[in-house]
C-alpha cells in the first residue's frame, strides 16, 4: 500500500512539473538586431504592438493614416453590427455576444463592454469609449490623426560593446 502512494505521489509531481513546463511559452522575440540575436520584446512594446495593429483595422483606404473620421466609421460599423436588433443601443444578450466576440478574437486582450452609467444597456457613447480613449493615447501630437511614429513601436537601443562591457566591471 505505501509504494502505491508513493507511486501515486510522484506521478502527480511529475505531471504538474510537465504540465507547468509545457505551459510556459518564451516571450515574443524581436527582429535581429546588429548587437546580437533576437531579444525578447518587453511586455509593454507588445501591448503597444497590439494597440497599433488594432488602430490599423479602423484605416479604411489603407493609406496608413487612420483618421479620427475613419475611427468613428468604423465604430459605428461595429455598433451596428452588435446592435441585432436596431433600436440604438446594445441589451444584455447584444452585450454578451459582443464580448464573446472580442474575446475569440482577442483572448485576454479584449476589452468587454461595460455599462458606465449602469442603465441596463450599452450606448454608443459607452461602445466607443475605450477604443476613442486609446485613439487620444496614440495620438501624441493631438492631430486627430494617427500616422508615421505614431503607428510604430519605438525601438530600443542596446548600447554599444564597448560601453555593455564597462558596466560589468
């Protein structure tokens, strides 16, 4: 009976330590640089990378500028299309299909739709805030337009040799 348990408990340790190792996967990994291989890709230029990519769906003609007329097309485009029954505004059922939506498609990075004035339905107001919020984010010099470094993530620099081997010492 105890080389039973015994067998039972390792097997147990050994399953979790290869399920927890399977389960992690190497951070995103950048294009290769000249000071090296590929470096992983910091959580937040990966955030930032995804916000881009995200913004770049809204450019309708594609020119590589996304307009804050674009946006707003967009977005009622999507409201529309969340609004299955046409009166306006999105109701519970309309709500959970939408965020199920965002969901399959972008997994934890999704945004769900929240009721801020908590009157039982989602308006456009409330549909487009987050994503009208994210579009002030990006545009940084308040143009209403998003283009050239705005749409880029910044790279980083390693420093050169040299000065990478003085800080060792």
């Amino acid at each position: 009976m105890t080389r039973s348990i015994r067998w039972l408990a390792c097997s147990v340790v050994v399953l979790l330590a290869g399920t927890g190792c399977a389960s992690t996967r190497a951070p995103p990994q950048g294009p290769p640089g000249p000071n090296g291989p590929n470096v992983p890709i910091p959580p937040q230029a990966v955030d930032l990378q995804r916000n881009i990519q995200f913004m770049l769906s809204f450019d309708e003609d594609k020119d590589g500028i996304v307009t804050r007329d674009e946006l707003e097309a967009g977005l009622k485009r999507q409201f529309s299309a969340a609004d299955l029954n046409g009166d306006g505004k999105l109701d519970q059922s309309e709500t959970q299909a939408e965020n199920d939506r965002r969901w399959r498609e972008s997994g934890t990075a999704s945004s769900p739709l929240i009721d801020w004035n908590q009157d039982g339905v989602i308006d456009f107001a409330e549909f487009a805030s987050t994503v009208r919020t994210l579009f002030e984010q990006l545009d940084r010099n308040r143009s209403g337009t998003l283009a050239g470094v705005e749409l880029r993530v910044p790279v980083a620099r390693r420093p050169p040799p040299e000065r990478r081997q003085e800080r060792r010492s």
